[in-house]
C-alpha cells in the first residue's frame, strides 16, 4: 500500500496522533479514539505493515510504537510541492550519530 494510501483513513491518522503521545496497548487505542475493536485491528495492521508502527508486547498487553517520523508539504505555485514522507526512526538516530561524530 502506498503511504498517501494509508492515510486515506482518518482513523489510521487518529490512531498515529495518539502514538505520538506515548505507546499505547490496543484497549487504550479503542478507548481514546471511540472505535470498535476489529476496526482498530485492521488499522493497526495497516500502519503496521506500512512500517510506521510496530508491536510489543509486555505480559498479556500488545503495545504498538511509532517506528517513523512522518511528514507532509504541501505549498501551492509558484513553489508548488507536494511531500508525503515516512523517515523511519533508526535512520534519524543514525543521521543525528553521524553528523555528532564529525564534530
């Protein structure tokens, strides 16, 4: 699935606000955004197989995390652009890395 496929649901976007709070289990994800469990579920695995999400689990509970930074540009002409990208948070941390260890 394209990115700009993923977001075509406003729900996978209420679900990504949330995760950027602080990693939430799927009870809290149902609760917080006022959606039936099966729903969630799809969405999740959605964002999960896109690669913005993953899942963990600490005893019974599944937790899912943001694995991506995701941004979005829009800007009419004559600069006209538009930019809809995931940057995943491994290769944050190795720019960051990287760039310290040169100064």
């Amino acid at each position: 699935m394209k990115l700009i496929e993923v977001f075509g649901a406003k729900n996978r976007i209420r679900i990504i606000r949330e995760l950027t709070r602080k990693d939430m289990y799927v009870n809290e994800l149902i609760d917080s955004i006022g959606m039936d469990g099966s729903t969630a579920l799809y969405h999740l695995n959605t964002l999960e197989e896109a690669g913005l999400i993953a899942s963990y689990r600490v005893g019974r509970r599944k937790y899912y995390t943001l694995t991506a930074s995701l941004i979005l540009k829009a800007s009419p002409p004559p600069n006209r652009e538009f930019i809809l990208q995931a940057i995943p948070i491994k290769e944050q941390k190795e720019k960051v890395e990287g760039s310290s260890n040169r100064n």
